[in-house]
C-alpha cells in the first residue's frame, strides 16, 4: 500500500505491524504526524540515539529509553494504545528476546492495540513476523511535488548567492519536472541542487545530465551503459523521404 490516505486507513483500523523500506526518514514522520490526526493515538519514534520520545506533542522525556529490549518491554506495558515508530531496528532484530516482544505486542498478548512501524533502508523479518506485517511504501512525489521542489531549489541558490536569480528555460524546467517522475523526494532534491548549483541556470543543457543522474540511480549495480541520444529528429532514417512524400501530396 501507498499513500498518505491508505497510512491513515491502516492506522485507524490500527494495524499492528507496518514495515516501511525507505531512506527517507523525514518524510515518513511527516506522512504519520499528519496521518495520526485521524486516529487518535499518540505517536512515538524511537532510535538509539535519543530513546522512545513522543512527537505528536511536547515530550516530556519520561520515555527516553535507548536500549531496545527495554523499549519493548515499555511499550507491552502501556494501557494507552499508541503508534511507534522504530527507526534502524535492523540490527535487533536477530535477538531472540527482541523477536519474543515484538511477536507478543503485535499479536497483542496482554498489551493494548498498538501499531509499531519498522523504518529503515532495508527490513529483513523472520517468517514468522513476515506473516504478520503490513508492508507500506510511501508514495513517490508528483508533478506538481517536484515542480515545487525545483521552485524551493531555485530560491535557495538565491538566497546563498546575495539574491542572484536562477537562469530558467521554462520549456527545458518542464522537461526536468517530467523526467524527475519515478524519483524519490530526496533523490530528485539532490539531482536538481547539482544542476542549478552548477551554472546557476536551468537549461536544455541540463537535460543530459539529468538522464544520467536518474539513470545512474535507477542502475545502482552497475549492469548497464548510459548513452545519452543526440541525434536531431531529422537524422532519423527515413524521415527525408516522408517529408518529400508529405509534399507531393
């Protein structure tokens, strides 16, 4: 499932186990802060660096527990059902004490409905916790999503560069936009930063690289050769003879 629509479906039927494949760490918290307005249950995110804090308001850091087991074992005692966000929990999660909890929250042994989520690049479970989770993809921004980004880009290269404006070919930034579609938020931020950082502009000149950059992202193994086509459309075999058809006609 995707989308912030379907995110607020799952969480009022308060799903208990989400598992979210994303490096977009920021962008998931958002989609729940905004999604949790519906169903009325606090929010968590827990990481091992500041320990369980609730962020759907101000903390009061009763909570910050860092080590996982012990966060666990914190959230089967809760009586509040609640929604938690457990970031680069990964590595726990080949500890047999750890599998026990989480099997016994998410099947709600003696514990109130919560709905953890597992965040992380990648989330590898054991069968028998595959079975009983969700998998969750956050939606890929949309034309009108990038083309703001390219706007919020352009006007932070204007403000680092003492109100220098960016260069905009608006038929060439259209291009950009469309060609940025099947990239993340993050992804598409970066290859458009470097395009205007370059020259300051945003051009035809720009196109080919683009190509590459959304190319090489999309081939991260490495098994295939970018070749950016520049052939006009009139050295296309055959066209001289149609054009000579059209003609006659």
């Amino acid at each position: 499932m995707s989308g912030n629509q379907d995110l607020t479906t799952l969480l009022r039927a308060r799903t208990p186990l989400l598992v979210i494949e994303s490096a977009e760490e920021g962008r998931v918290i958002e989609s729940f802060r905004h999604a949790i307005a519906q169903s009325l249950r606090p929010l968590f995110t827990w990481s091992i660096t500041d320990g369980l804090r609730r962020i759907d308001m101000d903390d009061d850091g009763e909570h910050a527990v860092p080590d996982a087991t012990m966060t666990l074992t914190s959230i089967k005692q809760r009586t509040e059902a609640g929604v938690f966000l457990l970031l680069d929990f990964q590595p726990y999660l080949r500890y047999p004490m750890t599998l026990r909890l989480l099997r016994e929250i998410v099947l709600r042994q003696a514990a109130a409905e919560h709905t953890l989520a597992l965040v992380g690049s990648k989330i590898e479970l054991p069968d028998d916790l595959t079975a009983l989770a969700t998998p969750f993809q956050m939606a890929l921004p949309d034309a009108q999503a990038m083309a703001a980004l390219v706007r919020e880009e352009a006007f932070a290269y204007s403000r680092e560069n003492s109100g220098r404006r960016v260069e905009v070919d608006a038929d060439a930034a259209r291009t950009i936009v469309r060609n940025l579609a099947g990239l993340t938020h993050a992804d598409a931020r970066r290859i458009v930063r470097k395009l205007i950082y370059a020259d300051g502009a945003l051009g035809p000149a720009d196109i080919p690289g683009l190509a590459q950059a959304k190319f090489e992202l999309l081939d991260r193994e490495n098994l295939l050769h970018f070749e950016y086509e520049t052939a006009r459309f009139a050295d296309v075999a055959g066209l001289s003879r149609l054009k000579r058809w059209i003609q006659q006609r």
